[in-house]
C-alpha cells in the first residue's frame, strides 16, 4: 500500500462533495488500493479458521479504516485544507448486524486477525435491516428499520460467481456472498463474508432482519432458516474448494478447515457438514462424524437456561428435514458411546441432544466439538462444573477458557485519540499492536500525570456534554461525574439496580440526609429487544425517573439523569471516552464476560461492580483498591436466595424507592410496566437478586462518589486501570484462539 497514492487520488477529488459523496469516494479509493490483498486472503492456501456468527457489529468504518491504515489525520489534515471537516463522516450509519457484546466481539476478533495475519473469515448474513433504530416518545421505545445501506456500502463486494443455492424444508433460496474488508493495523485486511438471501418473497425474507419476532411457529421456522442458510452457505463452499484441490477424501479437510461457533446460533453447520459428506460425497456416517469433530469448535456464550437454543423437534423437521434426521441419529450415537463408558442414565440424559420433544443446540455443540470455550475465568469454571460437568469429567481436555478481549484500534485509538496521543508520547506507539506495553506506563505514575489524564477527560466529557445537549436536549454538567451504563437492556444486566439507587439517592437528597454529595450525571444507554416487556417496562422507569429529577430544581444541579438515544458503536466510542464510572453490576454468575467492562477500564473509567465475567480479571489486575466492589459473589448467590426480597426494604429510602413503583410516584401511562416490575422484585422472588444487593450498591456508589473528590487520588485510580488493560485486547484473544484452537500456522502475509 502506498499512503501517498491514497492520498494524492484523495486530494484530487474530495472538494465540494457532501458526506456521503465523500464517504463513498475514500472507501471506493481505499477499496481500489487493497485489490490484491483481497485476492491474497482469498486465495490463501495454508489452514484457515471460518468465524460462524449471526451477528457482527461493526460499526461505522470509515474512520476505523482510515485509522488503521495510518492515514486518518492525514485524511483528517487534507480534507480540511480543502474546507471540509472529516466529522461530517458521523453522519454515516453504523453497520449493526448484531445485537450487542457477542457481535461486537466478534468484530473485534476480525480487527486483531487482520492486524495479526491470522487466516480467519468471517461468515454471516447481510441483514438488509439491522439492529432497530431506537427512538423514545415520551419515554417509551419505539424501534425502527435500520436501513444501514442508505449511504451504500463501499467496503464490500458482491460475488455473484459465489453463489449458492441452499435448500430446505418447503424452499430454496440462492445465497450471494459480500466480501467486505476488513483493514487491520498496518493494511493487512480479512474477509468478512456476509450472505444476502435472493429469489422469491420467502427466500428474501431469510435475510430480511436480524432476529426476526420468533414468537410464532412462522419466526421461528425463519429464524431456523436464517441459521442454516449462512451456515451451510459457509460449509457448501468449504466443501466445494477442499474437494477441488483434494477430491472425496477428506482426511485432510482437518488440516485445511476449523469452523469457530460464536454461540449456538450456526450449530447446523455441524449437521450440514454430516448430510453434504454423506449425500453428496459418499462417506459413512461414522466417517462424517469422526471428520467433523476434528474441524468444529464451540464458544459459548451464557449460562441462562432460556438463552440456551433449544428447538421444537417437528419444528425442527418442518423447517430443516435433513438436519433433522442427523440430529436424531448423533442422539443414538451418543447414548450408546456413553452408556458404554458407564454414564448413569442421569447423566446421559443431561448430556443427550434430544431432550423430550426438543433438540438441545448447546448439547449438540459440546458432544460434536473437539472445544469448547467459555468467554471468561468464572463463566467457564460455570460451564466446566455445572452446565457441561458431565462432558467435564469424561473429556476435561474440551474445555479452554479464552478471556473475551476488545480492539485497541477502535477502542482507545478511534475513540479517544487525546488519551491515545498521551500514551504514546509517554511510551511510544508499540501498544497499537501490543496492549500490554501498557503496563510500562506504571513507571510514568505521577501527580502531573494524573493532572494530564484529568484534563484530558474533562475536555471528553465537554465533547460528549455538547454532543448530549445536541442529540437528546438536555444539558449535562461536564464538571459532574459521568456515571455510565451502557450495554443491552437485561434484567440479569440489572439497569433497574441503578435506577433504584439513583431514586433512592435523589430521595435522600431531598430530604437533606445526604449531604457532601458530589454532582453526578446518571448517563444510561440501552436497547430492549422489541418483544421483551419488562425490559422496556425499565427503560420507561428510567425515563419517568430521569424526567422528575431533571426538572427538580432543588436537586438538578447535584444529579442528573440522561438515557442516551440509539445506543450503539458509534455512541459507545464517545461515552467511554469522557465516562469517570463504568457500571458492571450484573449478578455475580451471571454476565459471562462482558466487554464494555474492558472499554471503559481502557479508557481510565474506575468500575463500580460485582465479582463477576471478566470484571474479575480487570479487578485482579487492575486492584480492587482502584476499584469499587460490592455485591455477593457468585458462590454466595443460592444461599442469597433463601431470603425473601422484603426483608431488604428495611432502608426507609430503598423502600420509598420500591414503593414508588406503585404508589402513583410515577406514571407509565396506563401499560401495566411499573407494576411488572414492582412483581419481578416482590412477588416474583427477584430472581436477579436486585434488592439483595442494593444497600451494598448504594454504599460502593457514595463511597466513589466521596472519594471523587480527591481529583488527584482518583485519577491514579483511573491511570491504574488503564496501565492494567493490556490483557484485554482482542489481539491476545485471537492470539489464543489460534495457538490453542485453530493451529492456522501459517500466516497471511507473512512468510
Ligand atoms: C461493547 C458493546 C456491547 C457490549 O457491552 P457489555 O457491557 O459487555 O454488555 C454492546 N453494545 C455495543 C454497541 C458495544 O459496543
């Protein structure tokens, strides 16, 4: 790659356009420079590692590409010589084809191989509407189509000479593949293949939306549909390039394919990789199967019962026939070879992929592949000792715990280049590619360090106060502290535990029992799956809470509340730059790793959360003295149980804040959700545990609170937790997925 080509076509053409003529005419430079790397990635013969996912949130990225091949200030420098300010490229949607964490994850995941050389590619569906578009109306969510295409999308290529037709129960679709490029640090590039569903109205519709409503027969027959299109689109072709170089025997495949199953969603491709072998290229079952569990690897993602996929059998079978059939006959396989290893029927039955009428995905996943991760320390102890214990004690060398971890490119680069500036001037600009260079920091520990590290988040927060009062109309203090909570909506998330302390502090302010309190602004941001209720009941809570306190004067210069509009990429990257508190108080066993845990400690944000996900791992490192823990533990959490939710109200603040759930404190015109949620916590036997941590929350929370006062002291906690993130790089993640997964090898690129 040649910077100064880029920049000199740039220069030739960029005048007077608006932001997307100019969007469209960097990417389509950019895209025109990196012919060859494509056709390299492509064509690269060594081992590869295919990335199964339904979800990859990537973001907007044009920036992010400009940044990671070294020529964003530049760009940023040329454009403006030409009278044109780059911050007109925000206008440009976030690609959103995902939900939260798990495909935001694995975005990242393509960040690091790309920057790494690791052969990994990504396979997926192009949603033609992603993630909804989050507006509220007075305080309720309203979700829109997110036409995320409007702009174009310059950074992909359609394949036609790619596609494929896939089949199933009462259809067929042809599936078309986008290339999209994926730039990492440096101009190295990967793929990410995203599969567009064509032909008639019902093949359409499979990549219509991103989690279509699944509470009829109908969405979930789509949503299974969904699942098998890309993921046999993604296995066909495996197939079809291995056996042209290699023919019908596939002893070798092993060695040229590992397929990553980011959570259960693309499990079919097992089952299709068994049918393709035995149709179509004449293997016996037992053939199949022995190949098949040499090339599939599982991640798991959630320990929730109800978020393990688990599908009706005959809807199985109405939806994929085939699949069906296989799934049944792996069941067999299984009861024999465990009934022959001695299992108790007890255990085969934990074990078996068919549970009554209903096919256990997750079961399916862990008798078929040679690993199986968990995305933290804790989650996977959880998934070794209780969700898979049986596996667990007959094949303890399945089991690997690869820690999530986050692209420093995107996450403190893109995002906070002031903080980025600072450290490399510090210790130069290997972190880029090397996270735990940040550990040499340590030595630069210095109370004009920390006057530096405070200054350059005040001038954060004033960009985000403006971008606030600009995008959601209400002003922000940025002398206050910025209070964050930013992740999906969840119950086990507990954003409800926030909103009651944030009452029951607005209470005692009120009633002047609290005094000393250091001006606070509650920033929340959060999407709620559109079916889901009670989430939404929160979001509105919040909102009624948000506009009581705002409107307060005797309070509203100590406390504010601000739910942010359409979180997402975009939005994340400026909240967890200017964010001095990173919420993470999901019950302890429960989150199982969480990555905006890693965003925000990157950022020089102190946690405020529980002994849980990959929290643990930021507290181990960074230092619970830098930090401000609370809440039970996640051995402590059965025994927490046993004591009924009202014996928590004996705080005549909490139990004003609970009571005015129901009590006309509030109004959520008419729906039925505060009285929802009032329920989930009293009646319901609060099942996330809200009100049992609470009191501890409030006390951790005043407690920062106070010690933010001391502007010196809290900063060296802040600069302790940005010197200890180097773990949590997404590099080291895909670094060990690699060395102890995939065995790729070789790397692009390189050699
Ligand atoms: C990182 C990220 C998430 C995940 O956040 P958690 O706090 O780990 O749940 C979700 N959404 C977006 C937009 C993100 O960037």
């Amino acid at each position: 790659m040649d910077k100064n080509e880029i920049l000199q076509k740039i220069r030739s053409t960029c005048k007077g356009k608006d932001a997307v003529a100019l969007y469209q005419e960097l990417a389509g430079v950019i895209q025109d420079t990196f012919t060859e790397e494509r056709t390299a990635a492509e064509k690269y013969e060594g081992k590869r590692a295919i990335y199964l996912s339904c979800e990859f949130l990537v973001g907007r990225t044009i920036l992010n590409n400009l940044l990671n091949l070294g020529i964003l200030d530049e760009v940023r420098t040329l454009l403006a010589e030409n009278g044109i300010d780059i911050n007109m490229l925000e206008e440009i949607e976030d690609c959103a084809l995902g939900n939260g964490g798990l495909g935001r994850l694995a975005a990242c995941y393509l960040d690091s191989a790309a920057t790494l050389g690791i052969p990994l590619y990504g396979n997926g569906i192009r949603y033609r509407y992603g993630l909804f578009k989050q507006e509220f109306v007075d305080g309720f969510q309203k979700e829109l189509p997110d036409d995320w295409q409007r702009f174009g999308d310059p950074f992909s290529v359609r394949r036609e000479d790619k596609a494929r037709k896939i089949v199933f129960g009462g259809g067929e679709a042809l599936a078309v593949p986008y290339d999209m490029t994926i730039f990492g640090y440096g101009g190295k590039v990967c793929l990410l293949r995203l599969w567009q569903a064509e032909g008639n109205h019902e093949a359409q519709k499979i990549s219509e939306y991103l989690y279509p409503d699944d509470s009829t027969d109908e969405g979930r027959i789509l949503r299974l549909r969904q699942e098998y299109f890309f993921s046999a689109a993604a296995i066909g072709e495996a197939v079809d390039c291995y056996t042209a170089r290699y023919g019908n025997n596939f002893k070798r495949f092993p060695d040229c394919y590992v397929f990553q199953l980011n959570d259960t969603h693309p499990v079919a491709a097992i089952l299709e990789f068994i049918r393709l072998l035995t149709e179509e290229y004449d293997q016996s079952f037992s053939a199949a199967c022995a190949i098949a569990r040499k090339c599939f690897a599982y991640t798991n993602h959630t320990v929730m019962p109800e978020a393990l996929e688990r599908w009706y059998v005959p809807l199985f079978y109405k939806a994929l026939p085939a699949l069906g059939a296989i799934a049944d006959k792996l069941d067999r396989v299984l009861q024999r070879e465990y009934r022959k290893k001695g299992l108790t029927t007890e255990e085969i039955d934990k074990v078996r992929i068919r549970q009554g009428n209903m096919f256990h995905m997750a079961n399916l996943a862990v008798y078929m592949c040679f690993s199986v991760n968990g995305v933290a320390k804790i989650h996977t102890d959880i998934i070794k000792n209780k969700l898979f214990d049986v596996t667990n004690r007959l094949c303890p060398q399945k089991f690997v715990n690869i820690t999530n971890g986050i692209t420093q490119r995107r996450w403190l680069g893109l995002a906070n280049p002031d903080l980025a500036a600072w450290i490399t001037e510090k210790i130069g600009d290997g972190w880029r590619t090397d996270l735990d260079r940040l550990s040499a920091l340590r030595e630069y520990a210095s109370p004009e360090a920390y006057r530096r590290l405070n200054e350059i988040k005040a001038a954060n927060k004033k960009k985000l106060a403006a971008f606030i009062l600009a995008k959601e109309g209400v002003a922000v203090d940025p002398e206050s502290i910025f209070d964050v909570q930013i992740k999906r909506l969840h119950e086990y998330k507990r954003q409800l535990m926030n909103a009651l302390s944030i009452l029951t502090i607005y209470y005692r302010l009120k009633d002047k029992s609290l005094m000393d309190f250091t001006p606070t602004t509650f920033l929340f941001g959060a999407k709620a799956a559109g079916s889901y209720f009670r989430a939404k009941a929160i979001i509105k809570f919040i909102h009624e809470i948000a506009a009581r306190i705002n409107a307060d004067p005797e309070v509203n210069h100590l406390i504010r509340v601000v739910f942010v509009t359409d979180y997402n990429v975009s939005y994340a990257e400026k909240l967890v730059a200017a964010a001095d508190i990173s919420e993470q108080i999901s019950l302890a066993g429960t989150e199982a790793s969480g990555t905006g845990n890693m965003k925000l400690a990157l950022n020089g944000a102190v946690t405020l959360g529980t002994m849980d996900g990959a929290t643990i791992e930021i507290i181990e490192r960074a230092g619970q003295e830098n930090n401000y823990i609370f809440g039970l533990k996640a051995s402590d959490v059965d025994k927490a149980r046993g004591i009924p939710p009202v014996a928590h109200l004996a705080d005549p603040y909490i139990a004003r804040a609970i009571a005015s759930l129901w009590d006309g404190s509030f109004s959520d015109g008419g729906t039925g959700y505060f009285k929802n949620i009032y329920d989930a916590l009293i009646s319901e036997g609060d099942r996330y545990l809200v009100l049992s941590d609470l009191e501890d929350y409030i006390r951790a929370k005043l407690l920062s609170n106070r010690e933010y006062k001391d502007r010196e002291s809290f900063a060296r906690k802040a600069f302790m937790n940005i010197a200890s993130a180097g773990y949590f790089s997404s590099d080291r993640s895909v670094k060990e997925y690699d060395e102890r997964i995939w065995h790729t090898k070789s790397y692009i690129g390189q050699n």
